[in-house]
C-alpha cells in the first residue's frame, strides 16, 4: 500500500489503520524527520515493511521519482491512498492568485498518481482519494478547495468507468472537519478568542454536527482501509462521506 502525505493527520491515521492489519506500505511526504517518526509508529503498530520516502509531490520529477521508489521496493500495489497538503483557504476569486496556481498543482498531483496507480496495480487494486465535503458542499470560505475537489470528484468517477475492466477501483473520500494536529491549532486559537479550553471549543463545534463531535482521525483511518480492503470489492466511483452527516443533501 502506497499512502500520501503520511506523516501527520489524516494520512497516517490510513497508514496507522493498513498497519495494524500487517500491510507493507510506502509512505510520502516532505519533511524527512516527522516522516521517519511516522514510520518508527507504523512498525510498532504492526507494518510488516515500511518504506518512507521523502518527497515533495507538487513536484513533478520529485512525485515520479517517489513514485518509481515506491514500487521498486514493494511491486505492484494493492491500494494507493492519495492525500494532499490543504488548498490555499479564503475567498479567493481572483484566477490570477498564486491560491488557483497551487490549487492546479494540487489537481494535477491527484490526477496523476491517480493514473500511475492504475497502471501499476497488476490484476487490480484500489486508489482512494482524500477529498473534501467541499467537493459536494461549496464553501465561498474554501473556495479553492472547492473548485479542486469538485473536479478531482468528477475525475475520479469518470476514470473509474474506464479503469473498472482491469479491476481497478476508484474511490473518494469526503472528510469534514476531523481532529488533526493542524485542525487542532485552528481549535486552539477559537477557543483562545472565546475564552474556552480546547476540549470545550471542540465540543462545541461537535454540537453543530448531526452526530454530535468532531470527526476522529483513527476513525477516518479504520474507512478509508475497509475501502481501499479486497472486503470492499464491489464499491468502485462511489464518494464516501465522512463528515457525522453535516453534509445535508442526499
Ligand atoms: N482534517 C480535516 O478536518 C480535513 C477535512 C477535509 C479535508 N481535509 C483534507 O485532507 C488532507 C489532509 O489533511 P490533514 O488535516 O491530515 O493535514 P496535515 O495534518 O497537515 O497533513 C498533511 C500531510 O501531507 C504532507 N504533505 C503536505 N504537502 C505535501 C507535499 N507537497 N508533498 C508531500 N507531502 C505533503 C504533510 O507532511 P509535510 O508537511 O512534511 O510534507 C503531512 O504528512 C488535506 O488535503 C485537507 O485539506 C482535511
């Protein structure tokens, strides 16, 4: 299993979950000593091989060169779960902005280890995007992830039309706000305006949504490896939400 942007947050709760079932895995992302915690954590949990490649993948040769890594050391993939850094946040509605360069990036970065995974993958196999709700629920806020998620939405479902007579399948996952690190600090500094502690600023957002909390990074993990899992076999083009049912529409 090869798994994107790995070492923190929402990737390496993917990475955690494949670990505890015995998976060799390949993890990427950029910095070189949170990238080798992680895989310390991913051996302790129960990887059979971790193979951690440092890499900057909104860079072309840097993405291929990971990618050739990746599968010299563990052959043909089972699943390829795809995972970015964050979009650039805000109303940005200027297509000039440095936000809808990084964003394109970003798309063509999914795009196409997306296309590389489903060369690879010999007799079949998953690739499982991490998306956004924004790719169903528009945020004028996120604007940039709106416009990169929907469309990568649009990608994987059309692709997966195509890739499903080799066995491959193509699946999205659409998380909404979920308790990383990196949603934490965001948390923190509500809960410093409101005067509140964390846990009760994290409560408090959990009310809004219908099932009451935030969403947990290990539950997150525990999806996305049932859907990338041969247990999963007959879901292919589907979106998953997970989001405590925020997202209202059908
Ligand atoms: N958490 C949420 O509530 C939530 C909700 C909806 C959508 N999402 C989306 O889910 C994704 C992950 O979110 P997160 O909260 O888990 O973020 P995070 O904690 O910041 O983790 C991002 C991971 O990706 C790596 N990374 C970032 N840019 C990279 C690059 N150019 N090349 C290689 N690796 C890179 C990071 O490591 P390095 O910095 O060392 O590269 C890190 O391992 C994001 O796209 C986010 O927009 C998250």
């Amino acid at each position: 299993v090869v798994v994107t942007g790995a070492s923190s947050g929402l990737g390496l709760a993917v990475a955690e979950a494949m670990a505890r079932e015995g998976a060799r895995l390949a993890i990427v992302a950029r910095r070189e000593a949170p990238l080798r915690a992680a895989a310390e954590r991913l051996r302790s949990a129960g990887a059979a091989e971790v193979f951690a490649l440092p890499a900057d993948l909104d860079d072309d040769g840097q993405r291929r060169t990971a990618w050739r890594t990746a599968v010299a050391a563990l052959g043909p993939p089972a699943a390829v779960v795809v995972n970015t850094g964050n979009p650039v946040g805000g109303f940005v509605v200027d297509p000039d902005h440095a936000a809808y360069a990084d964003g394109w990036v970003k798309m063509r970065q999914v795009m196409d280890l997306d296309r590389l995974a489903a060369e690879a993958m010999a007799g079949g196999g998953a690739v499982v995007n991490v998306l956004s709700r924004t790719a169903v629920e528009p945020d004028p806020d996120l604007l940039v992830s709106s416009w990169v998620r929907a469309g990568l939405l649009a990608y994987a479902k059309a692709v997966s039309l195509r890739w499903a007579a080799r066995g491959v399948r193509v699946l999205s996952v659409l998380p909404g706000l979920t308790r990383t690190a990196a949603v934490d600090a965001g948390l923190a500094a509500r809960a410093a305006t409101a005067g509140a502690s964390l846990d009760a600023q994290a409560a408090a957002e959990g009310r809004a949504v219908p099932l009451g909390r935030l969403g947990d990074m290990a539950s997150f993990g525990r999806l996305v490896a049932f859907l990338a899992s041969p247990a999963c076999d007959y879901v292919t083009g589907s979106a998953v939400r997970f989001d405590g049912g925020a997202v209202r529409s059908v």
